[in-house]
C-alpha cells in the first residue's frame, strides 16, 4: 500500500477521510442524544433502559412479527428442551 502520489488524489482521499470523521462525530453526537432520552424514559416511566431501547429498536425496524415468531419458536424448544414439556404432534405430522 501507498500513498497516492497525485496531489489531487492526496485531496481526495483526505476529503473522505475528513466526511468520515465529521460522520463519525454527528454518531458521537446521536449516541449520547439516545442516551439521554432513555435516561428521561427511565426517570419519567420507570422504564428499564433495556427495554426502551428494544422498544425504539423494534419501532425503527418494524420487524415486531419477526420478533414475535422468533420468541414463540423459542419459548417451544425451551419449554420442550429445559422443561420437558411434552411436544404436541399435530395430524398432518402423526400421518407422516
């Protein structure tokens, strides 16, 4: 690796770098906002942080459903596996 010996490369590549870290600050910036705002959810609502962050997160995603199927899938194999609930064959299946 090299650095470009064009100086308007040189330019360039030092533009990016500066927009990166210009990016990079505003993150900074965004992160500590987000902190504050869970810190108020906590104070005012007795949130936990945990979940106002999951909230939001599921919000700004909106994969709420894939959530949901997610937990229904894992409260079955850990009732089945840790449990010992028994798992329930359906028709379809016992035919099988």
């Amino acid at each position: 690796m090299t650095a470009p010996s064009n100086p308007a490369d040189r330019q360039k590549l030092k533009a990016a770098l500066v927009e990166m870290t210009n990016c990079m600050a505003r993150m900074d910036g965004e992160r500590e906002a987000k902190k504050d705002i869970t810190r108020r959810i906590k104070e005012e609502f007795e949130i936990a942080p945990k979940i106002a962050n999951k909230l939001a997160a599921v919000m700004y995603r909106q994969n709420y459903a894939d959530l949901q199927a997610e937990q229904d899938d894992f409260e079955l194999l850990y009732e089945t596996l840790v449990e010992g609930r028994k798992v329930e064959v359906e028709e379809d299946e016992a035919a099988e």
